[in-house]
C-alpha cells in the first residue's frame, strides 16, 4: 500500500472518528440543563468537530500531500473531543478547566485552525519566511498557557491567552497581504474565505448572544477552502464580491449624500420641507453615476489588480498604440484585451495575439459606423481565471482596436494605391515608349531619309526633289497629330483652355448641368471626371440606343458627384462588366471615391462618381 493510500485510510478514520465523538457529545448534552445562549441542541463547537474533519477528509483524499487538508482533521478533530470533555467534566460537576484533556484540545484546535490554516491557506506555504514568527509566538503561548495552568498563576496563563489572541490575529493578517501579493488564481481562492469568514467572526466579536448563529455558518468555512483549493474557476465569486461591494458601497454612499444635502437644504429651506427633500433627492441622484464608476473602478483594482481595471488596461492600450506603427499598435491592443480577460489569444483579421482556437466569442469592431472587421476571442485560459467583468473590458478596449483595425485598412489600402499608380505609371511609360518608338521614331526616320534624298537629287531633278519635300511636309503633319495625340492622352488640352464643364461640352455636344463651383478643381480630379464621363457617354451611345442624355455636376463641400444618365435599354439583366465600366471603376478607386452604374427609374441607365477633391 502506498503512502497515499495510507494518508487518505488516516484522513476517513480521523474523520470518522470527530463524527464518533459528536454523536456522543450530543447525547452528553442531552443530559445536561438546556443552554440559555443558543435554541439548538448542539454548539458551534460540535458543527466545528463534524465538518471541518469531514472537507478535510475529503481535501486529503484529492490532494494527500496539502497541509491544508490535514489541519482541517487535525482542527476539527481537536474540537470535537474538546466540546465532549468539556461537556463530559460539566455532566459529572467537575470544571472542564480542571481537565488537562480540555486544554490540550483547545490549544489544539486554536493552533491548527487559528493559527496555522490561515497562515498556510491556500498554498499549503508561509506567505514568506518572515512569518514563522508568527508559529513561534503561536507556540509559545501554548507553552505559557500550560506554564501557567501547571504553577497555578491564571495572570500568566491570561498572558499566554493575550499572546495567542494576538498570534491568531496576525495569522488573519496574512491573509489581507497574500490577497495584495497574490496572483488572479491566488486571489481568487482567499476570495472564498472572505465571502463566509464575516458569518464567524461577527458572532464572535459581539458574544453570547448571537455567537449561537455561527453554527450555522461555520460549514461553510471548510466548504469553501475545500471548493477554493479543488475548484476555484467553478463560480464566479468574483462577480458575487464585486457587485455586493459595489451595491453596499451605493447604498452607504448614497444615504451619506442624501442625509448631507438634506440637512445642509434644510437650513436654507427650512420653511419648505418638501423642496428641501427633493433637493436632497436630486443631489444624492446626481451623484450616483459617477460614485458607481469611481466605486467599481476601485472593486476592479482591489480584485484583480492593474490587470483587470478597465481605466488602467484603456490608459495601458492608448499608451502601446503612440509607440507603435499601425500593425503592431493593432497587435499591441490585442495583446492587452488578451491579458485584461484572461484568455488563451484574440485576433483580427490575420493578426493574432496568442492561440485563439475555436474563438468563445466573435464582437463586431464598428468604425464611426463603419464596419473595420471582426474581433475573435479565445476561450479562458485554463492558468488563468477569467474576469468575471469582462464586459466592460471588452466595452472598454473595443474602441481601441477598433481604430487600430482602421488604421491597418488605411494603410493596407494606400499600400494598394501606390502599387496601382505605380503599376499605372509604369504601363504610361511603355505606351508612351511604344508610341514613340513605333510611331513617332519611324516617322522621324522617314522624314530624316526624304531630307537626304531630296538633298541628293536637287540639282540633278529639280522636280523628284519637289515631290520628296511635299512628302516631307506630309509627314510633319502627321507627326504634329501623333504629337497631340500623346499630348491629349496625358490630359485633354481643353481641360486648361475650357475648363471642366465647357470641356465636357465640347466633347460631348451636350449641355452639362452644374451646381457648385466647379472650376479650380484638382487636377487628377478633372481628368478622372473628363474619362468617366467619356466612358459612359460612348458606352450610352453604342449600346442603349438612347434618344437623350444629361450630364450633372455637383460639388458638395469636399467630393465631386458626378451624374450621367439616360433614357436607352438600360442593363440587361444578365450584364457583365465590361471594360469601359471597369475603367470607370478603377479611375474613380484611385482618387478614394466609387463609381457605380445602375438601373434608372422608368427605364434607362444611371451612371454615378462620387470623387473626393
């Protein structure tokens, strides 16, 4: 047999045991006159003696080598053949002081669960080795009390008592510093504690009559060290904690208002009872917003630290986004809803911090309404327990990754524009080359040979010389056309001579209707505006068989909204685009703005540019 099994066979038969014992205390008490300080018909000590032993038996038997299993028996124990001494020595009219037995098992029992259990409690350690002090003075007021019982002096052992009250009331401390040192998982367990230890030690403090209804309570202390120490993450203790502060807090802070306006309104008021509470109304109303925030903000530092406190995690975001370029700050905003929830990874898009998985949760991240992407979330990380106000982390950071998300898209978006001018530029360039090259290169070429030969035959045939000029003369005219041909290509000269409207209606033949001023416009904006138009009024006449066309410019504030429509065939339903629409399209994309080309009401083609100036 193993020493674990040795253990948790120890563990059940101390438990059955303190059980044994207080079914014979009961009958004991049974015997005795009916205690004036509490209505039932067992002690707090007894409930003490059953459920310690019985959650520690039940601690030991899941994790055989943690202390804290074994003080529970060994406490619990110690109480239930404490109450059956005493109540013993009082059944046979002997003082239960008189009995060395009844010592020994309270000294016990104070030592074990008093001293000890919060000390060790959760982790089975010290919080650090300075407090083994703490175990000595405990010791020795053991050693005093008995010092004292032995030589007959009750002012030392009253000194040993003094000595272990304050070794108990320090252990109690310690608790207060591993909760401000502790991590979220340790934090989490003393939570526990602190939610049921109020049940104790207020019936404690005021006596008699009403330390009876610790009976009650004292099940739960074990239930709870036992539920912390195996299954911390099963509840949200922490969302319980937070929202009774909170609510009490409100409510003291509320009433505080309210009876301090009331007062102070009433001394000015003092003839006007009904204004002077309404007023007071009104200002502890005015209030309690604010006193909400500054309350949870406090519960959220308090329970989990600068990690978990919403304000903080924003001031942490906004601080990583300034140092950051846009794809990184996006990663860096992650990184902190990551760490402020607990979870195992969140991610946009391709950007990922941590390992999200199967994503727990998907959250729409909206940008000044415009929809930037989808936030993913992982589920909680099985280190770490997760915030139970996660809600206002993520209401909290949203924002934030929000405008980092943007501002990837921005700059995804303007990287993709300059690899279109580049790729534009450089498709200018060849055509240009081309053009050149083929066209304008041969036609010099020719002309250069005419010179020569008509230099030639000059004096020899004055008339083959005639003709070679007339030729000659020819061919500059058609490399002038050529000239103008690229010229007008780079951009329509009536846009500098006309003007945007008056150009349009020179190419066109239509009157263009205006609204705005819509002359000094940008340059690229001009010509964009010049081809769109081109572009559907020659789509309207080869394919729509349109009788009219009107052309409308309107400038409003900063875009250009340009409107081409007509009363053809409009698009058959089964149109693709082709590309003059994908030009369109495209011309309009590289200024930022759209071009969309859809049915007209009654029949006919629309066709309109919005175009940022």
């Amino acid at each position: 047999m193993g020493k674990a099994q040795v253990a948790r066979g120890a563990a059940i038969g101390i438990a059955a045991l303190s059980v044994v014992l207080e079914i014979a205390d009961i009958w004991v008490t049974a015997q005795l006159p009916h205690s004036p300080y509490t209505p039932l018909p067992f002690a707090p000590e007894d409930m003490a003696g059953t459920a310690f032993p019985l959650f520690g038996a039940v601690l030991v038997y899941s994790r055989p080598r943690l202390v804290i299993g074994w003080l529970l028996c060994l406490g619990g124990f110690s109480a239930a053949a404490n109450i059956l001494a005493a109540n013993t020595a009082h059944l046979l009219g002997d003082p239960p002081s008189h009995w060395p037995i009844v010592t020994l098992t309270w000294n016990a029992c104070s030592l074990t669960l008093g001293v000890l259990l919060p000390l060790l409690y959760p982790t089975g350690r010290l919080p650090s080795p300075r407090w083994r002090w703490v175990v000595a003075v405990a010791v020795a007021s053991v050693a005093i009390d008995w010092a004292g019982k032995l030589a007959g002096l009750p002012p030392v052992r009253e000194a040993g008592h003094a000595l272990q009250s304050l070794a108990m009331v320090l252990a109690f401390v310690s608790l207060a510093v591993r909760f401000h040192r502790g991590g979220p998982v340790e934090r989490r367990q003393l939570l526990w504690i602190l939610v049921v230890l109020p049940g104790l030690l207020i019936p404690w403090v005021v006596g008699d009559p009403i330390w009876w209804t610790a009976t009650l309570v004292i099940p739960l202390i074990p239930a709870a060290i036992a539920v912390a120490v195996m299954r911390y993450r099963l509840f949200g203790i922490d969302t319980l904690i937070s929202r009774a502060l909170v609510g009490s807090g409100l409510a003291v802070a509320v009433a505080g208002v309210y009876f301090a306006a009331g007062a102070a309104s009433s001394l000015f008021l003092s003839g006007v009872d009904r204004m002077a509470g309404l007023a007071a109304a009104l200002f502890a109303g005015a209030f309690f917003a604010p006193m909400r925030r500054t309350l949870q903000r406090g519960v959220d530092r308090l329970l989990y630290g600068s990690t978990g406190d919403p304000t903080a995690l924003a001031a942490l975001a906004r601080r990583r986004l300034q140092h950051a370029d846009p794809e990184h700050g996006l990663l860096a905003t992650l990184d902190v809803l990551r760490e402020g929830l607990s979870v195992t990874g969140a991610a946009v898009g391709t950007i990922e911090s941590g390992t999200v998985g199967e994503a727990a949760r998907s959250v729409p991240l909206v940008w000044h309404g415009e929809p930037v992407g989808l936030l993913l979330i992982g589920a909680p990380d099985r280190r770490r327990f997760p915030a139970a106000h996660d809600e206002r982390v993520i209401a909290t950071l949203t924002p934030f990754i929000a405008d980092a998300a943007h501002a990837v898209h921005l700059v995804a978006a303007l990287q993709r524009s300059r690899e279109r001018i580049l790729a534009a530029r450089e498709e200018e360039r060849r055509r240009l080359r081309r053009d050149l090259h083929d066209g304008l290169g041969q036609s010099l070429t020719g002309m250069a040979m005419s010179i020569n030969a008509a230099r030639l035959t000059m004096r020899a045939s004055p008339e083959q010389a005639e003709r070679l000029l007339a030729d000659l003369r020819e061919g500059m005219d058609a490399v002038n056309g050529d000239i103008k041909l690229l010229v007008y290509g780079l951009r329509p000269p009536a846009l500098d001579e006309l003007g945007l409207a008056a150009a349009i209606e020179d190419l066109t033949g239509l009157a263009v209707r205006t609204s705005g001023e819509v002359s000094g416009l940008p340059a690229a904006v001009e010509v964009a505006a010049y081809r769109i138009i081109q572009e559907a009024i020659t789509n309207a006449h080869k394919h729509s068989g349109a009788t009219t066309m009107t052309i409308a410019l309107d400038r409003e504030d900063d875009r250009l909204r340009i409107t081409v429509a007509d009363d053809g065939r409009g698009l058959p339903p089964d149109a693709r685009p082709g590309v003059g629409l994908a030009s369109m399209r495209e011309r309009a994309a590289e200024l930022g703005g759209t071009c969309t080309v859809r049915q007209a009401e009654g029949g006919g083609t629309v066709v309109q540019a919005d175009l940022p100036l």
